[in-house]
C-alpha cells in the first residue's frame, strides 16, 4: 500500500516553527499560545470554527464564510463578542504580525469560554468566549493533483440534523474523526461517508462530487457541511453552462462516474483516485479541471475587487 495522505497535506514550511498565534486579542509565539484546561472546547468540544484562506491580501469569499460562522454560533446561543469587522480586523492583525500575504490557511476558533467548574451546563463559562486564530504558511503538495485521494465507504454516517447537524462546524468532529480512523484500516486516504437513507453525502473532511456524462452532481446538501467552496462550485456551473445537480445517488453512480473530485477552502478541488478499491474513471479530468480554472478566477475577481 501506498502512504496515505489527505486532502489537508500541505508543503513543509520552516516559517511555520515561529508564527504568532491569536489568543483573545493577544499575539503570541505558536510555543506560548495557550488555552485552560477548564476551556469549553478543550472540555466538550463546545465551540464552532471556520477556515479560511488568504490571497493576495484579501481573505476569499470571507462574507459567505462569516454568513456560516456567525449563523452557527447564533444557532447555539454562542456570543461571538464582536462583529464581523471586528473578525476581520483580528484576522488582517494575525496576518500582519506574521507578514503573510498569501498562500495562507487560517483556523479560527471560538469556543464558549472558560467554565468555572468542570461539568456541561453552558451557565459554567462565565468569562466570555475564547477567541483563537491560527494561521500558517500553507500550500497543498502537488501530489494531491497527480495521484488524487483514495475514498473507502465507511459505516460511520452524517447524523440527522435532531442529533447534531452536519451544517455545525463545530469543535465535536469525533464523529468525522471516527469515519477517517476507518478509512485509514481500511488501506485509504479518507472515508466516503453516506446519508442516514444509505445515499452518498461527503467526505469525513469535504464535500464529494461526481461526474457522470459531462453532469455534475452532488448530494442533497441535507446532511453535509454547507461548504463555501462546494456552493461556490454549484454557482459556476451554472453561470457556466455544465449541468449541476443536488440530488440522492449510491455507490453505485459514484462506482461508475468518469470524475470524482472533493471540494474545500484548503485544497478547492482535489481529484479522487478510487473509492473502495474501484478506479473512477482515467487520469484525464476535464470537467474538474474546466471548474478549477472557474474558481481560480473567481478568487481572482473576488481579490480584485476587495483590493480596488
């Protein structure tokens, strides 16, 4: 077997040993960035994130990936304690005290804050919330576009929005966690994950599409991750012409697709090699790679038009 790697495999970066780390308004080196133990996060993973990425000075697409953060925090009673410029002013200050410009990925992370004792009940953090941003020198390696990402179905699924919606990107993972542990024994990259009705749905870390005869589809959006990149995808397909659809399929579209490719803010679109030891299609990817020059000049207008 080959050495497994994932879509978040970046180029090593020695700028990345020295970086300040945002913690509550307070600048640190990565070895000093510190949260308490008695963190929310830290103790029950209650708190909600949200990637983004930095080109040429200007955070992509950053009032869609604000509409998702603050509507999730909103959802579970979580006080960000300031407004979206005030979110961008810590995120341009991060990038600043770093001297980055570009080719940077960013992981913003708030949490409900300190508790004053160690049990559940949201009342315990009383201190306000924890506000942490982590930004690194940050460039996918080019074997992600040569050799693409081997999926493996596995058996964990995306819950139903009653147990915890999959539109929360919330510091509880172990449920995408325990779906890449299975993909990983079972000789893949990472897991394709299925709906509650047994129907195709994402990745334990992206959202998944398929091509199928110059089609592009995707699942329902019911019980996935409401990717900025997979709606940003959508979009220029359809300002484009290539038909797009959100739509219930099985493995078994998947199995005979001539493209599969995954979507996110790190990797935008990343080739899918295999999915459960099936070869998907041949290494030409038209469709993907007509979609990825479309996405490229979107960031590009989109950088263009902050930066004017």
């Amino acid at each position: 077997m080959t050495d497994t790697h994932t879509t978040h495999d970046a180029l090593e970066d020695p700028r990345n040993a020295d970086i300040k780390i945002y913690v509550n308004g307070d600048l640190l080196h990565r070895d000093d960035a510190k949260v308490s133990v008695y963190d929310s996060g830290f103790m029950l993973g209650d708190g909600m994130w949200e990637g983004l990425r930095l080109y040429s000075g200007q955070w992509a697409f950053f009032e869609e990936h604000m509409d998702r953060f603050f509507n999730s925090c909103k959802s579970v009673s979580l006080d960000v304690g300031m407004d979206e410029a005030g979110i961008l002013d810590a995120l341009n200050s991060t990038a600043q005290a770093n001297g980055m410009t570009s080719d940077v990925h960013c992981r913003m992370m708030l949490t409900r804050g300190v508790k004053v004792k160690p049990f559940q009940h949201p009342s315990l953090s009383q201190s306000g919330p924890t506000l942490v941003i982590i930004l690194e020198h940050s460039k996918p390696v080019n074997s992600l576009q040569s050799a693409g990402i081997r999926l493996a179905t596995v058996p964990q699924v995306r819950g139903l929005p009653m147990s915890q919606d999959a539109k929360y990107n919330s510091h509880s993972k172990l449920n995408c966690v325990i779906a890449c542990l299975q993909a990983e024994q079972a000789g893949a990259d990472e897991g394709l994950m299925l709906d509650p009705h047994g129907f195709v749905n994402t990745t334990n870390a992206c959202n998944f599409f398929i091509v199928r005869r110059g089609e592009v589809w995707t699942s329902t959006g019911d019980y996935c991750m409401n990717g900025v990149t997979r709606q940003k995808v959508i979009d220029l397909c359809r300002a484009d012409g290539i038909p797009v659809f959100e739509k219930n399929y099985s493995l078994y579209e998947a199995y005979g697709a001539d493209e599969a490719f995954l979507t996110g803010t790190f990797g935008a679109q990343t080739p899918v090699a295999s999915i459960d030891g099936k070869p998907i299609g041949t290494m030409e990817r038209p469709i993907m790679t007509r979609i990825q020059a479309l996405y490229k000049q979107a960031i590009a207008e989109y950088v263009a038009s902050k930066s004017a």
